[in-house]
C-alpha cells in the first residue's frame, strides 16, 4: 500500500511539531506541514493543541520537556505566549505577536511569520507594491504583523482599527524606524479606504462575525482587495469586491506562506511550496463541499 493510504508512519524516533490555539479544530496547518514533512521524507509529525488561555504557561514549558522541536501559536494566544519565551525576534517583539517558535535544546526562540505570509502573498498578486497606498483594516497580531513588513517599503499606509488608541500605539511605535508612511484612523475613516490601492481585512468579520468590515460603498478603484481569512474562501467582503470588478484575494496563500516561513525557521531548508499550496487548496475545495 501506498504511503500516502497510511498515513504519516509515526515511530518511537518520530520528531513532533504542533499547534496550540483556542479552537484549533478547523486550522489547515495539520495538513499543510504533515504533507510538506512528508513530501521531504522527514520523519516528523504535526499536531493540534486545544490549549486554555489558563494552561498556556504549562503548554509552552511542555515543548521542552517533551522535546517538542517546535510550534505555532494561533488565536487566542499570540501576545500571551511572549510572556513565556526565552528569545524574542524583533517583529515578534515589535508587533507584541509570536506565530513561530524554535525549541533549540530547550531554549525557546519566539518569531512571528504572519506579516511575511501576508506581504509575500501580496507581492505574488501584485508585484511592486512601492508606491501604493494601502489600508489595512484590523491592528490586532495578523494585522500588525502586516504593517511592521510594509513599513519597509516605500508606500503608504493606513492603519484603521475598532478601538483607535491601539492602532495609535503600535503606528507611534514602529514610525521611528519605517520607510513608509504610516498613519492610523478609526472604522469611520472612509475616506483612507476609498482612497487606497488595496484594502486589507485582518479582523474575523467575515469568519466568525457576519457582514464586512468596512461599509462597501468605499470599494471603488482599488487594485486589489485582500481578505486574510480563508475559511470561507469567498467572503461578504470578497463578494462585494468582485461585484465590483476588483480583484480579490482570500487568505489561503497568506496561511500556506506563513507556514513555509516556519518551517525555514525550524529546519533551515526550502520547503516544497507547490505541495503545500496543493493540500490548502484541497482542503479548502472539500470544506466548500455542503
Ligand atoms: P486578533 O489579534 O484577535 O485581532 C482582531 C482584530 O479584529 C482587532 O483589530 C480587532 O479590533 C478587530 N475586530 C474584532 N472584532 C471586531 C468587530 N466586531 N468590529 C471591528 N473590528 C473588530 O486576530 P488576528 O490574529 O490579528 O487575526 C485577524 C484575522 O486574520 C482573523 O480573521 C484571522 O483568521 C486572520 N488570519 C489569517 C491568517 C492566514 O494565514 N490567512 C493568519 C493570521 C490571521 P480591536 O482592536 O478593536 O479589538
């Protein structure tokens, strides 16, 4: 029989690498880096945690008493999970978000990939993105992580959030050292969406939360709407964007770039891309199946 029939071959000598969030039920990762790992004939296994915000202190200890080599940290414990590293990289530190961690004999190292995935998936879309102007609706990890790799380009953006004051903070923050041109507005401010090249959604409207994140009179011209979320594929906000005739982008090749930046953080190799972007499509085509 085919090794793909049975499954990942787990042994006593098998290296795990993991998952901890509150739900992780749905999540992707399983499958993309259980294929990638496979697909390079590495004798590694990925697991999901469902791990409380009460025993993340004990969940992140567990990697190295269980020799865990390494994990991902998803919603809600992002900012949580800085708290209980040993090192921290700069954009995990500046962006107060940890998405990567490298378990290197016991020392726990904290990165955040997010804002890489997100960028490279923009660039693949559009190419050059200097000189645009992009709004980026959502200063939560995801977001963030976004604006922190856009501020070393030469474009100008908008960071608009529900609760202004931490769009203020983290904008404050990062200005001192960004290329671009940064500013922050509230969910009000429609004249910074109507206005931008591309319009980013990193909030849950869309996913856990019904309607859009923005009213959809503001789409008017924009190159390109993207929308991080990949479950559903098709978003109200996407929807209305296509209606519209502009062009969209869901979050499935932001979630299979983030994941191949991990695994570059954990195994210092290039990871098959084409597999990875096969199973999260996969995935995504049999959940769109009622
Ligand atoms: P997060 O840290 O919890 O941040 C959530 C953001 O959404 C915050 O800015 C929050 O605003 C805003 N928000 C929440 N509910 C809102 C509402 N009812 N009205 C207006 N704004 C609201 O989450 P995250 O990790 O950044 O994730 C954000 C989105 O990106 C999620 O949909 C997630 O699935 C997606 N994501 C995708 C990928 C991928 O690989 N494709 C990776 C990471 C995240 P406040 O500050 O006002 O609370």
């Amino acid at each position: 029989m085919e090794d793909i029939e049975l499954g990942p071959r787990i042994t006593a000598k098998t290296k795990v690498y993991c998952l901890m969030g509150k739900p992780v039920e749905h999540s992707l990762s399983p499958a993309i880096h259980n294929a990638s790992f496979r697909a390079m004939g590495l004798d590694y296994v990925y697991v999901a945690f469902d791990v409380e915000p009460h025993d993340l202190a004990d969940a992140l200890r567990s990697l190295r008493a269980l020799g865990i080599m390494g994990a991902n940290i998803t919603h809600p414990h992002k900012t949580e999970a800085l708290c209980f590293l040993d090192e921290v990289d700069r954009e995990a530190s500046i962006t107060r978000s940890v998405n990567t961690i490298k378990n290197e004999d016991g020392v726990l190292k904290g990165y955040n990939t997010d804002g890489y995935g997100a960028l490279r998936a923009l660039i693949d879309t559009l190419g050059d993105l200097n000189g645009l102007r992009i709004a980026v609706v959502g200063a939560g990890g995801a977001g963030r992580s976004l604006v922190y790799r856009l501020s070393t380009l030469d474009c100008e953006v908008y960071l608009l959030n529900r609760t202004l004051e931490r769009a203020k903070e983290f904008v404050e923050r990062l200005q001192r050292t960004s290329r671009a041109k940064l500013r922050y507005a509230g969910l009000d401010d429609t004249s910074s969406i109507s206005k931008a090249d591309v319009l980013v959604n990193a909030t849950p409207i869309g996913m856990t939360l019904p309607g859009t994140p923005v009213d959809p009179k503001c789409l008017k011209d924009q190159l390109l709407v993207f929308d991080m979320i990949y479950d559903p594929p098709k978003t109200p906000l996407l929807a209305e964007a296509e209606r519209r005739g502009i062009k969209t982008l869901n979050g499935v090749p932001m979630l299979v770039y983030q994941a191949a930046e991990a695994e570059r953080l954990w195994l210092g190799v290039e990871p098959p891309l084409n597999v990875m972007f096969e199973v999260a499509y996969k995935a995504c085509r049999e959940r769109a199946v009622p």
